[in-house]
C-alpha cells in the first residue's frame, strides 16, 4: 500500500504511551464529550429515530447487495455528465490513476478536501513521492499537516491538540500568524493563510460521502465549506470513492444525510452539502473543466464476500468511537491505522491484515455502546468477536495466551475443580486489598498501572448461592 | 482483466428481483423532523435563527425593494456598498443606483447576493443551483452572503430540495455559514466562507413571473 499509515502493531506500546499522556486525554474529552453530549439533544429531538436507523441500514443492505448493478449504472450516468469515471482494485491502482491525472493537468499544487478514503489509499504520501505540492484545506487536516502527523478521528482528524498545541503551531508556520491567544483568532489565521493557496491550486481532490446512482453525482458535505473553495476553482477536480458510498437516488440520499449529520456532530445538516454532475457546462462562470471519478475497491469485494458485508453500510460518521470508553482513554493514533476506534477495529484487519492488527478487536470491552449508537445499525461487537475467533483458529494468538486459555478451559469444564481454584483466588485477593482497593496485582500489571481493582466480596457468587439453596 | 471487469465479476447479482421497485419501496414513508406544513414559513424562520445555522431575515413585499434591502443591510454591518451581483436578470433589473456592482467575486469579497430556488423549513436550507447566470464561487468566497428567497419558495422537507430530471453540474444546499468545531470542538463563524448569512424574503413574486 502507498504510504501506508503505521502498521497497527505494537498497539499495547502505543496504548500505553497514550494512556500516560494527560494532555492528550484532556483534548480528546473536550471534543467527543461535547459531540457525545450535542448527538443526544439531536436524537432526542428526532421523531422515531430508531426506525430511521432500521430504514438506513436496509438502504445500505440493499445497495451492498446489488453493488455491481449500482455501479455500472452511477458509471453510465455519471459518463453522460461528462465525468470520467476509473476504477481501482487496490491503494496503489488508486494513487497511480490520481497521480497520472495530476501530472496530465501539469499540476503543481492540489488543494485537498478532507477524504479519508485518501488517506486509507495513502494519497498523501503519493502527492508527496511525486512532487506535488498539497494543501489541506479542512482546518484540522491543516494542522495535522504543520504538525507532520495522522489524522486521529474521522471526524475532527485533529481532535488529540490543545488549543494551546494549535496556537504554538500557527505561530510557528503561518505567515501572518493570530496575536490574540482565542480559537476564533487562530481559524481566522487559517483562513488567511489557505484561501490564496485554494485559488491558486491546479487540481482539487475530495472524496464523496455519498455517490448518487440514478444521476451520476458526487456529494460532499462540509461545515466549513472548503470542499467547494477547493473543487471550484481549480481546473479538473478528481474524486476518489469508496466504492460502497453508492445510493440509489437523491431521496435515499436524503435519508442517509438525516442520519449523518445528527450522529457526527448533532447538528440537522452540514452547513455546506453539494451534489456535483459532471464538470463545467456551457455558459458556466466557474467549475472545473474536468471531473475524474475513482471508484475504489481496496478490499470492499473481498468484506462482502467474507462476512463483512455489514461493515459495508459505514457512513463515515465517526459515533461508535465518539461514545467508545477505549478511545475515549486512548484517542485514535494508538489504533496505528487509518480509521481509529470501533469501526476502526473492523476495518483495519482488511486493510493492513489480521496479523499485524489481532491486537485491536481485542481492545473492546463489548459494552455494545457503538452498535447503539450506530445510524446504520452495524453490529460492531460481533464483527470484532468474528475476527477475534480468526485470529484464534489462525493460531495468531502467542503461546502463552492460548496455553493459558486452555488451562482455564480444562479447569472451567471441571467444576469443583473450578469452585475450589476461584475460592482461593478469591482469598487471596482480599488478603492483597486495601479499603476496597486492590493496587497492585501479580500478573495483573496491564490493570493495576493505571487503575485500582476492587477487592472481591468475601464469598464467591457460588458459595453465596449454596448458602441461599441451603435455607 | 482490467480493473473495472475485475471489480464487477466479483459483483456479479444473480437474483431475479426489480432492483428499482425493492429500492423505491425501502424508502416507504420516511421518518423526519415535524414541520407544520400551516405554518411553513414561521417554521424555516425558527431554524434560520437556530445558533447552528445564525441567519438573520428581512422582508420585502416586491422585488423593487430589494436594493434598499440590501444597503439596510451593508449599513447596518458598516461595510461599503459594493455587491457582486450574479448575472441573472431577475436581479439585474433592479435599480442599482448608489452601488457600486461586480460579477465576478474577489478573493476578499465583502458580500455577494444570490437567488435561492429553495427554502426548506425542516432545516433552515437554501437550495441553489449552478447556471451561466448562477456561478457558484461567489457564495463561497463572500464575507457577507446574501440570498434573496421568494415566501412561495419556502418547502417543508429536504425531499423537495432537488430538481426533478437532468442534473445541474452542481446542486447545493447551505445551511448557515462557514463554520467550524476542529479546534477543541469550539465552533468558530467564517472558517473559509461567509461569516454572515441574510435571507431576503419576498411576499411577491419575480417580475417575469408576475408577466405569465
């Protein structure tokens, strides 16, 4: 894969790292805990929200099922609107087809349009080996790209900064920099600093949130509105897509941006939702006189044909990990994929491979708090349990964990063995507590570094239920 | 096998089902914000005031007024009267006098003006299309953005946003102004676009309209 994002190796290390680092905790609550908090005003505020949910994921499933019918039909449309449509099996198809474009149009500079399709292709790094110069335009994804880092949500990719993190920056890379220290001050900073460099790019990348098939059009949605001020402008705008982001029609589309917006930030709609067909027409003052579309693969033939098909529905909104208690205490480069947190977890088996990744869909505490509050109603926790148990029957697992897992299912199929083994570690655990507490553990260290264990009830549920069974 | 035969012989769908009539039929009767359909307009006026979309609203009964609209607006926010007006002759008729008027936006453009198709009550929308008298930049790159809407214009939900049959090359709907939550989740007004937005209301109708 081009420039693909650290391997999701070493995730206990990077974990362990993230739950030390305080600052980090502070930025990531700042921001999840207010969209947690703006996400249940607007559910509230929805008539019958939970249908709707049912209703998308059904449009998704439906989609999913006739994808090649979709595809061949959003080709066809989109083509007779005088967009190009390529297609992709892989990230590296993928960022050779954008680059071959961008160096057709003797492109200097691209202005990009948040797309986390680019990044799971590894766009960013292809511009970079082929000397193209990128401009992010989304302000997070301008200060993750001062600061020469990875976007850490797929949402707000620069949720991990502190405002005082962000000023630091600005201050030390922007040409006319903000004095007052105030957030508002800094994103006036931001914008003096990109809006020359979006009208002066000669090519414009975005991604699509959703392909419409009866028509051939791409929509983005923003709040900022650096989608059109990036895609404007320059001369030919390319798209690179999932191929899964099909609906059927603009009323599905409806439908599915009802559910988008209130599940990512609270909010009804995005401030800016732009349906494009096609390039400039006849007569038009602006717009690009080229359109590229590149419908991507990259392992979505192959979730549909292994049991991952309802990973498919994903809209990209970012709630699973919003309301996650893993990512909500380790923020999302600890993940060391593209996309963090619970649909994170899915996804980045197939992408960077079980191997490199096993150790993800088992930092999950399956509190099935993501599948609740997923718009399309994937259901996360059995996805991450399916790869748990290839991982097991692949023999992924070390040795010790699974010599220490059979050991206890020798002793659990046995069970006075296994009463009388857990009476005693249940009195040997008191012995080890204080004032309710448990500090330290042996062979517990992973927990007791960072929080106390409670100290167990004098008798075993077992032993309790004895005593009741015996009155 | 090139890639787009390889991509769609791993898609291949047997089933003998009418994909159209199973997609129309999932769409069913939607479920969606209430609106009282009565009361269209005082609805899209509540969601033009909501903090996420933060428009402010004037009333004109005929488009005549439309120009002393405007400059109760630029006077009110001390900016010039200077207007990037699109080439649309339902504007362009209008007595400009006292203003000085452009097409094409600047990059530090102060305010720019321009019709929108739709309003939709259910979230304070304006829908808007591209057309040679239409461009789109403007609406973007302006300080200040200023639509003029006509009363009759006003639909209750995001299903009568789009055009029915061929598409425009862009369709767009906005929702409040440029804004953004990236830094620590704190919205900030005027990320890359419009920091103020100023719906115009028109009780009337547009002249070529009244003619038919």
């Amino acid at each position: 894969m081009s420039g693909a994002p650290a391997e999701a190796t070493r995730f206990k290390a990077r974990a362990d790292a993230a739950l030390a680092d305080r600052i980090l905790k502070v930025a990531v609550e700042r921001t999840a805990g207010t969209a947690e908090a703006k996400r249940a005003v607007a559910v509230d505020a929805f008539p019958d929200f939970q249908a709707a949910r049912t209703r998308a994921a059904a449009i998704k499933d439906h989609v999913v099922a006739h994808l090649g019918h979709y595809l061949e039909q959003f080709e066809a449309n989109a083509t007779a609107a005088g967009a190009k449509v390529h297609w992709a099996r892989t990230a590296d198809e993928a960022c050779d087809i954008v680059i071959a474009l961008c160096k057709a149009a003797k492109a200097k500079s691209v202005a990009r349009s948040k797309s986390m399709l680019g990044e799971e292709i590894g766009l960013p790094h292809a511009l970079a080996e082929a000397g193209i110069g990128r401009v992010e335009t989304d302000l997070a994804e301008h200060i993750i790209q001062l600061a020469d880092e990875r976007p850490s949500h797929i949402i707000w990719p620069a949720m991990h900064k502190t405002r005082e993190q962000v000023s630091a920056l600005f201050k030390a890379k922007h040409r006319l920099p903000h004095e007052e220290e105030t957030i508002a001050a800094m994103a006036e900073s931001a914008r003096r600093e990109l809006r020359t460099q979006m009208l002066g790019a000669d090519v414009g990348i975005s991604g699509a949130n959703f392909l419409i098939a009866d028509s051939g059009a791409i929509c983005t949605v923003t709040n900022e509105g650096n989608a059109e001020l990036s895609l404007v402008p320059p001369r030919v705008h390319i798209v690179t897509a999932g191929i899964e982001k099909i609906v059927p029609s603009m009323p599905h589309a409806v439908h599915m941006l009802r559910l988008l917006a209130r599940s990512a930030t609270g909010a009804a709609l995005t401030q800016y939702t732009t349906f494009y067909t096609g390039p400039k027409r006849p007569g038009d003052r602006d717009g690009p006189e080229e359109m590229h579309i590149v419908l991507v693969d990259n392992g979505r033939t192959r979730m549909r044909e292994d049991g991952l098909a309802e990973m498919l529905r994903c809209i990209r909104c970012g709630a699973c990990m919003n309301h996650c208690v893993v990512f909500r205490q380790i923020g999302g480069h600890a993940y060391g994929g593209t996309y963090p947190g619970p649909m994170g977890a899915v996804l980045t088996p197939v992408l960077d491979g079980l191997k490199q990744s096993r150790d993800l869909p088992n930092a999950c505490t399956m509190n099935g708090k993501c599948q609740e509050v997923c718009p399309v109603r994937i259901p996360l926790p059995t996805l991450l349990r399916g790869w748990r148990e290839k991982s097991w029957r692949e023999g992924l697992e070390p040795q010790s964990l699974r010599a220490g897992l059979g050991l206890w299912a020798w002793v659990a199929t046995r069970p006075r063995l296994y009463r009388m083994g857990t009476g005693m570690a249940v009195r040997a655990m008191r012995l080890l507590g204080s004032k309710g507490w448990i500090r330290t553990l042996p062979l517990a260290g992973g927990w007791t570094t960072y929080r106390d264990m409670p100290k167990p009830a004098a008798q075993t549920f077992m032993d309790q239920y004895r005593k009741e069974r015996g009155r | 096998m090139n890639a787009r035969e390889a991509i769609l012989s791993r898609l291949k769908d047997d089933s003998d089902i009418d994909i159209a009539t199973e997609a129309a039929a999932l769409l069913g009767t939607p479920e969606r914000p209430a609106v009282d359909i009565a009361q269209v307009e005082a609805e899209f006026l509540a969601r033009l005031a909501l903090p996420s979309v933060s428009a402010s609203h004037d009333d004109i009964e005929t488009i005549e007024e439309l120009p002393a609209a405007v400059a109760r607006y630029l006077d009110a926010q001390g900016e010039a009267r200077a207007l990037c007006l699109p080439p649309d002759p339902r504007l362009s008729g209008c007595d400009w006098s006292g203003f000085a008027l452009h097409q094409d936006a600047a990059p530090d453009e102060a305010a720019a003006l321009a019709i929108a198709r739709k309003g939709i009550a259910e979230t304070g929308s304006l829908i808007f299309e591209t057309s040679p008298q239409a461009p789109m930049l403007p609406n973007f790159l302006t300080l200040h953005h200023l639509v003029l809407l006509r009363v009759a214009d006003i639909a209750p939900w995001l299903e009568e946003a789009p055009l029915a049959g061929p598409q425009p090359r862009a369709h767009y709907w906005i929702t409040g102004v440029s804004g953004t939550t990236d830094i620590e989740g704190t919205y900030v007004r005027g990320a890359h676009g419009p920091r103020f937005l100023h719906v115009i209301l028109l009780r009337g109708d547009f002249p070529h309209m009244s003619e038919q």
